[in-house]
C-alpha cells in the first residue's frame, strides 16, 4: 500500500492524517548538510570572482522547500588598513550568489565572530553549495580563524544548511 505524502501547505483535517505527517516529516532530518574547518585560514584572494573556498560543500538533494545557509566562524580578522574587509561569499555550484556577510574595520583591523545566515527556496534536485572568502585589495591578508575545539582552543567554523 502506498503513502500518500502531502504537498507543503496542505491543510490536514484528520487526526489520523496529522499524525501521518507528524511522523513523517519527524523523520526528516532538520539538518541536510554540515562540513566544518578546524585550522584557521588567511584569506588571499582580493576579489569576488576570484575568492578562495574556505568551507566545501557536496551534493544534497533538495525537495523545494526553503532552507537556511548559515556559516559562523569563532573569529574573523580584517585586514589592517582603514577600510579593509574581508567578504563571506555564498557559492551554488559554480554560481556566485553574492554576500553572505562582511566585517570591515575602520582602523586597525578587528578581531570579531560572526555567524551569517541566509534563507534561499532551492529548486527540487541536487545543489552544492558553499562558503568562500576574499579580502581588500592592497592590504594585508585577513584571517578565519578555527580549530580543533577544547581547553584554549578555537572550535570550529562550520557551514550547515537546515530546514527552513
């Protein structure tokens, strides 16, 4: 016999018919990806189309209901000169999806976590994404920084996606 799975915003009007779709969309796990950086990362490239991959990401099949991207980072350090940034890139496969988020500083360079999140509807199939970074041109490199976790030690930088 065949499950019948309802499309999103169907109303359901049964008890039993909630309880079915309770339980399947419990068994549907709220985190579809996670990969994760335990060693920082000085950030060479200086500009968007050339910028550097600092998480990767892998094919995950989406079923066309939206989702978050995030990345955090323990700390980010910008470049030492008045003005200088460092940019967090979202990636689709090859496509540039623009910022994620950016920290800049004034003068001289900040040392700040960040965490950046984004909301996109992903088209039913198969998408890569993934974070990467560029940096002022003319200034000294920035950093992301990460590590292993533990006593006097970074935790990770991570990307996830969840459920919207």
């Amino acid at each position: 016999m065949a499950i019948v799975v309802p499309t999103p915003n169907t109303t359901i009007t049964s008890a039993w018919g909630k309880s079915v779709a309770d339980a399947i969309n419990g068994a549907i796990p709220p985190e579809l990806y996670y990969n994760q950086i335990t060693a920082p990362l000085a950030v060479t490239a200086t500009a968007a189309n050339a910028s550097q991959l600092v998480i990767a990401g892998a094919a995950v099949a989406y079923d066309g209901r939206p989702v978050i991207i995030e990345f955090s980072s323990p700390a980010l350090l910008t470049p030492n000169i008045a003005g200088g940034a460092v940019t967090i890139n979202l990636i689709e496969g090859g496509t540039d999806l623009g910022y994620l988020g950016q920290a800049q500083a004034s003068n001289p360079s900040i040392l700040t976590g960040v965490t950046f999140r984004r909301r996109l509807t992903p088209t039913a199939g198969n998408h890569t994404y993934q974070i990467a970074a560029w940096r002022t041109a003319g200034a000294a490199n920035a950093t992301v920084f990460a590590g292993p976790g533990g006593a006097d030690q970074y935790p990770p930088a991570f990307m996830r996606i969840i459920r919207a």
